[in-house]
C-alpha cells in the first residue's frame, strides 16, 4: 500500500499533517453517568485496543508554522462513536478554538452516535453542531478531512459543515451505514455511491487528498481564509475615477485605447487562445484552493468556484469558465447554486468576491427551464446585491444574457479591452429585431455592449487594456489583470453613505 494510502490513527494524523513536536493535548479525563457492565466492559475493551481514553483527540498546533486547534477521531475506540463524554470534549475543543480565535481542523472517522448511550448520545450531533456554527460565525475558518469510514450522524453533523471538505482517498463516506442498509434491506448496498472521489465528482467534497498532501493542501486554504484585512467585508466602493490602479484605463476620449467597433471585440473574445479564468488563475494567483460543487450534490463544469490570492489580497473566486462552456457545458441552475455558495463563503468569513464574467450564455434546455434556471439567476441578483462583503466584479470576455448579468453587481466592476455585455449574443439580437442573424455586426453598435460604451453609461468604472489581443498575449495579458485585481481589492472601502453602487448603476454620472 502506497503511503498516500495509507490510514493512520488519530496520534499518526497528527503527526503527520501537524509541525514536528507542536500538538499540545486539550483532553481532559472523560467523565460517565451510571454505567451498565456490559458497558463499562465495552469502554475497558475499547481503552485497551486504542490506547485512549475516548474516541476523540483535541488540541491545538502548527500547521505549516500556523496554529491551528485540532479535533480527530480515534476509530479504534468503540469505531469512533459519539457519546456524551466524547461530545463534551469535542464542543469543548470548538469552543476553545472560538475564544482564542483559531482556524479548525476536523478529521473525522467515525460509525456515528454510540449506540450503548441510546439517545442522549444521539442528541450531541446537534450541540456539537451548533459549537461548529457558533466557531463560523466569529468568522473563523472550518475545515473537515473525512477519513475512512465516516458515516451516520457525524457526517449529518459536523462533519458536513466545512467552509472546505476533503476527504481520504477510497474512503467510506455516507449517512446510512453499508451494515445498516444490509440489515434493513436484506442486499449489499451499491458498490461505488459512498466512496470519495465519487462525492468529490457529485459536488459533495472539494478534495481528495492523501494525508501527506493534507498538509500543505490546508495550509494554501487557510493562508486566503486566514488573510482578512479588517477594512473588508462591508460593501462599498471608492468614487468612481478617483484612483484607479495602476494598469486600468478609464475609458472615453483621450484614454488611448483605439476606438474598435463592437463586432471586432465580439470576434476577438470568441477566439479559442483567449485565456479565461483558469489562465488567470494559473498565470496571476497564487495560494488557488479549488472547491467542488454546492456541497449539496451538484457540479458545473462551466462554473469555477475557488480561494485565491492576488498580490497579498485575498478573496472568494466565482468564475465562469469559457473553456468548458465551449464544449457543450453551459451554465446551468446547479453552477449558479455553486456561485450562492461562493458568496455565501466570502460573506461569513469577511472575504472580497471577485466574480468573472465570460460566457456565450446559459443552458438553454427543458432541463435547466425544469430545474429554475430563471430563479437561480434572480437568487444570484439578489444575493449579490444585498451580500455583506465587499465586491468586485471582472468581465473577462464575452457577456451573453442572464448568465452574465447574475454575477455583475458589484461594488467595482472593471472589463477587459474587448469584453463586452448585453442581453443575448448580436446574432440573436439581431434575429428578433431583423429576422436574420445577418445584421449582427449592427446590433453589436447599436446596442452599445463594448467595453468602452459601458464605460460611457455608468456600468463598467474602469478598462483593462489588451495589446492589442489577449489572445496573442495571455500570460502578459494575465499578469496585467492579476496586478490591477492586487490593488483594487484591497482599495475597496465603505461607502460613507451607505448606498453601495450595486444600487446605483443606470448612467454615467
């Protein structure tokens, strides 16, 4: 068995994801109410097999130099269950974490609640869920590393609620456990549902890591999670044209940038070289966690979801990404359900939402139409809108329809040279105006779309040049991008009136 494989107990855990000599135990000797014997024999056995006291180490470390609090389980006392005294000392390791304002990290395995404790162990999944919620509203980081099995109530439970959720290569992660289902149903459960890398493929987990990866993997997520700057977190802009960053134009006369008619930009952000946002990433980030899914058993290809650094700036990363879109993978509801999660993320831990605008448009299907594609777009308006982080948003490309519009409110928005906004692609702007996608090229003018005529009417505050393609320079063109993304996110500031311009946005003013 290969070392990634591998599966260590909770003291091998430790050893190999904390800093050398860095674990400081919080445990404290379990406590029990009255005891059958058959029982305290299980608890003798149990002690005897592990070499612990319970089914949980707690405690505090280094984790590639940071210190983090440390909750794991020990699967070999009593299959990790959950009883009361292992409760205790779980909320009580959470709690201590919120009080001394450390990052988290859960690595559970575990059969669930233990069944000698009946009930009053059942109950325990919510309180130590509400300590894991009370920690996320101090807006301290969460992170879960599922191991192998992990299933029941734990998972239902905290470990289900990780701002990031990675998970053991192979390992056995589902609510109902395969011996229950045998019993209750008289036949194996399916093979493949509850491994890993299948929930990691349905959106449920954000990785699968080995234990020797773990830690620089968590380690990359708490250096964006970690970095908040206090002015963050309240939406707000500066005044539009005081300050740009160095890079960004303000378009319009005397700017510099050649005038270029509409239709020429909509060509030039259609080419297959023209870098997206996983170039941008790639070329100008740094410290790029990806996260999978909605966590709620949805996926979308065209939709990218990420924990990124641009310069000492960090932020929540809501990208679309033109690459997938263009081989048959629109954005569909699920995507936008990805991108909810995204603001959520970046509102409950004070993060700035960078979203990325590059799309032909969303799915057009009975599918998407079943599924509320309309209403996820309207959900992604509303929570933008109102959500309580600061906001910048990026169009990167192309800017077709509802897609588009859904991550545009922002407190800055900036375009790139030759991206460009409207309601449905020229072609098929022109099919209902003139009945013949022919006339494109004019509906692209008369529609004012490009980056430059967004500028003039108030939607767009700023203008990343390109020289004069991305295309023919996306590494340049990506490091340009990344260098204005390092100064405008931290320059957002509170707005003193308290109107932010995701309200305001109808004309120049």
């Amino acid at each position: 068995m290969s070392a990634s494989l591998e599966r260590p107990d909770a003291a091998g855990l430790l050893d190999r994801v904390l800093d050398p000599g860095s674990f400081e135990s919080w445990d404290a000797p379990p406590t029990y109410a009255a005891l059958s014997p058959r029982y305290e024999a299980d608890l003798a056995r149990a002690r005897e097999r592990s070499g612990r006291d319970e089914a949980v180490l707690t405690g505090s470390g280094l984790l590639r130099g940071r210190r983090v609090a440390v909750v794991v389980s020990e699967f070999a006392f009593l299959a990790g269950s959950i009883g009361v005294a292992t409760a205790d000392r779980i909320v009580s390791a959470v709690e201590r974490a919120t009080a001394e304002g450390l990052p988290l990290l859960a690595a559970p395995s575990s059969g669930g609640t233990r069944m000698q404790e009946g009930t009053i162990a059942f109950v325990q999944m919510a309180r130590i869920a509400a300590a894991v919620m009370a920690h996320r509203a101090a807006r301290l980081p969460y992170l879960v590393y599922l191991r192998h099995p992990t299933t029941g109530g734990v998972l239902a439970s905290w470990g289900s609620l990780g701002h990031v959720t990675a998970a053991e290569p192979g390992a056995l992660i589902g609510f109902l456990g395969p011996r229950v289902y045998e019993t209750l149903h008289g036949e194996p459960f399916p093979a493949g549902v509850q491994v890993a890398e299948n929930l990691a493929a349905k959106g449920l987990l954000d990785a699968v890591v080995g234990v020797d990866d773990l830690p620089d993997v968590a380690a990359q997520a708490l250096d964006v999670l970690c970095a908040v700057p206090g002015v963050l977190g309240v939406p707000g802009v500066p005044a539009r044209g005081g300050g740009a960053a160095p890079g960004v134009r303000a378009a319009g006369a005397g700017a510099g940038l050649p005038d270029v008619p509409a239709w020429e930009s909509v060509e030039r952000s259609r080419r297959v070289e023209r870098p997206g946002v996983r170039e941008l990433l790639r070329f100008g980030a740094s410290g790029v966690t990806p996260l999978s899914g909605t966590g709620d058993g949805e996926a979308d290809p065209g939709l990218l979801l990420a924990l990124a650094r641009f310069g000492d700036a960090s932020c929540v990363v809501i990208g679309q990404d033109r690459a997938a879109q263009r081989v048959g993978r629109p954005i569909g509801p699920a995507g936008l359900r990805v991108a909810r999660r995204g603001m959520r993320l970046a509102a409950e831990l004070g993060l700035p939402l960078l979203t990325v605008v590059d799309t032909p448009g969303a799915a057009l299907s009975p599918e998407a139409e079943e599924r509320g594609l309309a209403g996820e777009i309207a959900r992604c308006l509303a929570d933008l809108i109102t959500l309580r982080a600061a906001t910048l948003c990026l169009l990167l490309g192309e800017g077709s329809g509802g897609a588009a519009l859904a991550l545009l409110p922002a407190d800055r928005v900036l375009a790139a040279r030759h991206a460009w906004l409207a309601p449905l692609p020229p072609e098929g702007a022109s099919g209902i105006v003139h009945r013949t996608p022919d006339r494109a090229p004019e509906m692209a003018a008369a529609q004012r779309i490009r980056a430059t005529d967004l500028y003039e009417d108030g939607i767009v505050d700023a203008i990343v040049p390109e020289e004069p393609d991305a295309a023919d320079e996306p590494e340049a063109f990506c490091a340009r991008v990344a260098d204005v993304l390092a100064r405008e996110l931290p320059a957002l500031r509170p707005d003193p009136d308290g109107r932010s311009r995701r309200y305001v946005r109808r004309a120049a003013p």
